[in-house]
C-alpha cells in the first residue's frame, strides 16, 4: 500500500489535494493579478497587525514558559514594527520581474520546428521551518509571485502565530480573486503531519526545509517528495601569503562577528604560514575585542599570548561544527592547496571567502574551492538573496541539482519545452538505435 492510499483520509493530505488544485487555476495567471494579490496581503498585515500580535504574545508567553533561549524568543517575536517591515518586504516582491513564461532559451531546427524552453511553476512547494514567523509571509509572497501553491509547516512554538498569518494572507489573496488554498498551513502540530507531508509524493511536487541542520537532515533523510536542500553553513575565511593585512582583518570580523547566528557567517579561519605571523596578532586582538572564543591549532595558541582573546585548544569536532555563536575554529595552514584541502575534508558547501592581493591565488582558490559562493576579498556574510540582488530568497541551497546558492524567484520554477511546427511528422529516415525499449528518445 503506498503512502498516499495509507492515509487517504489524512486532513495533511486532503490541504496537499487542494493545494494542488489552486496550483492549477494559478500557473496561468498574469503577473498584474498575483501583484495584486501580493499587495493585497501587505495592505492586510498591516491593517490587521494588532490580532497577529495577539496570537504572537500566546506563543512568546508559551516559549518563556518552557525556557526557551532568549535568541529564539527574538525570532519568534513579532512586534507592529516587524510586521510593517514584513508587508514592506511584500510589497519589494511586487517590483521582481515575474519568472513565470520566461523564455529560457529558444530556436528553430533546420526542419522548421521552433523549440521554446520556458519557466513554469513548480506546483505544490511544501516549505517545513522552524521558529520564525516571517518566514510564513516569505515563503508565501514568493511562492505565490512564482505561480507555486505553498503548503506551510511551521515548528509548534510559532503555532498560533501562523495560524493568524495564514489566516490573514488566506483572507486577502481570496479577495484578490485567486483561490484560498494557494496558501495553506499544514494541519496539525504533531509529528506525524510532518511525516505525512514528507510521504505526500505525487501529491506535493518539492519540499524546502529551512532550519537547522538536525530538521534539514530528518527532511532529507525522510522524504518521499523531492528536497531542495538548504544546508547548514560551515565558512571558511582563508588569509593568503600575499594579502592586505587591515583587509583582511576588516572582512574575517564581519565575516565572524556581524551577526553569528546566521548560516553565512564565518565558523574557520585558515591562515598561510608566510603571514600568519604578521597577520594573527592583529585578527586576534580584533576578535577578542568582539568578544569571539577561538578554537585554534597550536601555532594560533601560540600567536594568541599577550592579544587578549579567549583561546582554547581545537578539536578534530571544532573543524566541522556550524557554531551559530562568537566562536571561531582557526589554524595556520602550509599553502593554499591545504586551506583547499581542508575545506573540502570539512565544509558544508555554503560559502568560503579568500582574502588576497594576488590575482593568481584568487583564481586557483575560485577553481579549486566547490561551495555555492566563493568570495574574493568580501565577507562571506553577502551570500544572500537581498544581497545579491535577488530581491528576496526562500532560503540557500548546498545541493547541486536544480537550484544552488541563494534561491530567487527563477529557482522556484522549472522549464517545460514548447514546440511548435506546421503538420510537422518524424520521417523513417530520423529513426535511429537506442529508442527501441521506449526510453532512448530517437
């Protein structure tokens, strides 16, 4: 029995149907509807901020209650401020070009055939999260912008928060004159909706987990429906022999300490022994006076005497680990092909930045380094949809099919072709070996 007949009457499943039908009635709608829409959902988040912060107080008071993190508690908490902030970034949405029926290539056969590659929607996106409200309105604009229905689970902590946002955004794309059901929170706060979400292949077209690296990897490792898998960020800054020193300390600390519990900031720091000497008394006094705990190797410990900063030994655990803190693992390495080489051994994909005066060192790093961005003096902190000029992202993906980096609105689309001809028919003389059993295509 598969899945989908298992829990026929599973009302995670019967969302995933309606979502699927809204998907349809949405693919071919114009872009000045769904703007309309997207405006719509901004007028009404701000128009209707107070009861969203009502809902949001439940769920802070409950996450206080329980000893949640104060850090967690700021992503949770939702303010009239943030709320306006969010609406805003609704209304940035509406000026993106829409992806949607973009030509992606095109050309004509010697036959006369026109060949078109355009973007279409995906269909059902199912967007899995953690504790962050926003998230909700994000993933929505987005999703609805590239003609996707989204189906939303967020994590229990922000339950009653995204029923109100949901509620509201429901609300206002219905007044729009699109289907309700292009957005819908996931039913239920249990597990087992998780799950069944997961298994919905057939019925859900991709999944994007956004969260930490245990929820991408329970997504990942359980999911029947497709993953678009955005990983966690283990970045590497890397100091070359032939560097600008005060550069180089200006990016490691923003790369470090601008904001650490993102998963573009920097979690090592590799260091090339010609100028380790140089260059470490300077970057550990400037981390210490950011308040930033190194993990180092023993030529880093020994440099860290008389800087100030807090400096423990390093373990093999510390080269891998995604820290989200004013941590840093660091060590001094031989040349470049060992900073490579450890970044490969350790990375998880995301972001690793060279700093460098030599042309030459930047384009061997460039070619040798495979992570989704590689920065040539710049903080690996600009691996971002905003940043990069996107608009606004769904989250950045460290796998290598589909979508890779920071995903704009074009990667929340796939292609289908579209051929065109005048009572076009394939000769005998085409026929060629390979497509006998159905699947060569000749």
């Amino acid at each position: 029995m598969s899945d989908l007949t298992a829990t026929v009457d599973s009302p995670v499943l019967a969302a995933a149907r309606r979502a699927r039908e809204a998907a349809a009635a949405l693919a071919p709608v114009p872009r000045s509807v769904k703007d309309a829409a997207l405006l719509a959902i901004a007028d009404a988040l701000v128009a209707r901020a107070a009861e969203i912060t009502a809902a949001n107080a439940e769920d802070v008071a409950r996450a206080r209650e329980a000893g949640t993190a104060e850090s967690v508690i700021d992503r949770l908490t939702l303010t009239e401020e943030r709320i306006a902030a969010i609406a805003a970034d609704v209304r940035s949405v509406v000026g993106l070009p829409d992806p949607v029926g973009e030509v992606v290539r095109g050309y004509t056969l010697p036959n006369g055939l026109d060949v078109r590659q355009v973007r279409v929607p995906l269909g059902v996106v199912g967007i899995i999260y953690e504790a962050r409200p926003n998230v909700t309105v994000d993933a929505a604009a987005l999703c609805l912008k590239s003609g996707n229905a989204v189906l939303l689970r967020g994590s229990g902590s922000a339950y009653r928060s995204n029923t109100a946002l949901v509620e509201v955004l429901r609300t206002a794309v219905a007044g729009a004159g699109l289907p309700a059901d292009v957005i819908q929170l996931v039913p239920g706060e249990s597990r087992e909706s998780v799950q069944q979400l997961m298994r919905a292949r057939g019925l859900v077209d991709v999944l994007i987990p956004r969260g930490g690296a245990s929820l991408i990897r329970t997504v990942v490792e359980g999911s029947t429906v497709p993953v678009i898998e955005t990983g966690t960020g283990n970045c590497h800054v890397y100091v070359d022999a032939q560097t600008d020193l005060a550069m180089a300390v200006g990016v490691l600390l923003n790369s470090k300490a601008q904001r650490v519990s993102v998963c573009n900031a920097a979690e090592t720091l590799l260091v090339h022994q010609d100028v380790a000497d140089a260059f470490l008394p300077l970057a550990l006094a400037a981390l210490a006076g950011a308040g930033v705990t190194v993990h180092g190797d023993g030529a880093v410990l020994k440099a860290a005497e008389g800087t100030g900063v807090t400096a423990v030994p390093a373990t093999e655990e510390d080269w891998g680990t995604e820290y989200l803190s004013l941590d840093l693992a660091a060590a001094v390495v031989p040349s470049l092909e060992a900073a490579v080489d450890h970044i490969r051994r350790y990375s998880s994909g995301h972001t690793e930045a060279i700093v460098t005066t030599s042309q030459a060192a930047a384009r061997r790093f460039t070619q040798l380094v495979d992570s989704t961005t590689v920065a040539v003096n710049a903080s690996t902190r600009f691996t971002d949809g905003g940043e990069f000029g996107f608009g606004a992202e769904i989250g950045i993906s460290t796998q290598k099919l589909h979508a890779r980096g920071p995903m704009g609105l074009p990667e929340l689309t796939s292609t289908k072709y579209i051929v065109t001809g005048d009572g076009h028919v394939r000769g005998e003389a085409e026929q060629t070996v390979g497509g006998a059993d159905g699947h060569g295509g000749r």
